[in-house]
C-alpha cells in the first residue's frame, strides 16, 4: 500500500471549475448527482458511498463552479483485478495496488466543459505520486466509449473477475489503463 502520510493536495483552479478533495460535508451534493446520473441499480446508499471516501488510499475528487458541486468523482486504492460488488461497504485497511475508480458523476450544470477529464487526471496524478501505475473501472450503461476516450482499454476478465462485471450490468465493461503515459 502506498505510504499516504503527504497532506492533502491544495484545490487547484482550472477551466473546468475548482478541484479539490471531495469530503464528507459533499455528501448530499454528490449522492444528488448520483441520483441523476445512474439507473436505481447502480445507486450507492449513503454508508457504501463514505466508505469509499474513508478507504486508505482516497483519490477522490470534486469539480465546484461558484460554490456548487458540479461532479465528482469516486477514486481509491484496492487491490487489482477485484472490484467492489455495487453498494458493498469497503475495507477501510484494503491494499492500494491499482487506482480504482468506482464512480465519476457530473451534475447537468457541469457537462461538457471537461469536468470528468479533469478529475479522472487529478486523480491519477495524485496516484502517481503515491507509486500506483494502473488504473481499473467498470464502464457502466454504454460508458465504455467516453473511458476509451481518456485512454482506457478493455481487459481480459477471469471468469470470476467477469461474473462482478455482470453485476454492473449488461453493458458494463471491465477497462484498465497505465498511470502516466
């Protein structure tokens, strides 16, 4: 697990808004745009979704525009090739091998300005700094082609590894792509 004793990276302004850390007091903001961006099955209740903010390895970021949350995005350590079933409490202690992101969710306010761009790229600049050189996620209803855009790939998936992808959903696609190339 990468040693995370380095403080919180400062907020950063870019075109796209404000990036910082997305915290705890986000919490109503983002489960909102969640609530607007994902089909009732792919929704997290409010204790899976902190779970992913209090794992030891958070990368997860949030994009505001005067005040507001206008995305978000759900990033952490774990270990590769094992994601987390939709809506299961994660293991706070779980190893940091590969950056996966979980969740990237922009409010109707923030598309189309480069939102998910930027936080998908503070998140692996940050996982880069802590020594990680891969990135995971399940691409979910039809998402595939905007991850592919950002340099993702789909992967091999073990049978095991394939039956999680399903419970994402017919459509959901297993990527992976290299931090820092």
């Amino acid at each position: 697990m990468p040693p995370l004793s380095r403080p919180a990276p400062a907020p950063i302004t870019t075109p796209a808004g404000t990036l910082r850390a997305l915290t705890h007091a986000d919490l109503p903001a983002a489960l909102a745009i969640q609530s607007l961006s994902y089909p009732a099955f792919l929704q997290e209740d409010e204790p899976a979704f902190v779970s992913r903010l209090d794992v030891a390895a958070p990368y997860c970021q949030a994009a505001e525009r005067d005040g507001s949350l206008v995305g978000y995005l759900l990033a952490h350590g774990w270990p590769a090739a094992s994601p987390p079933p939709v809506g299961q409490r994660l293991d706070p202690k779980a190893p940091s091998e590969v950056l996966f992101i979980h969740d990237l969710a922009i409010s109707p306010a923030g598309r189309g300005a480069g939102v998910g761009r930027a936080l998908v790229d503070r998140a692996f600049t940050l996982a880069a700094l802590d020594g990680l050189s891969r990135a995971e996620l399940i691409a979910v209803e039809g998402a595939a082609d905007y991850w592919r855009g950002l340099g993702f790939a789909e992967a091999e998936a073990s049978p095991a590894l394939a039956a999680k992808v399903a419970g994402y959903g017919p459509r959901a696609r297993w990527m992976t792509k290299r931090i820092g190339r």
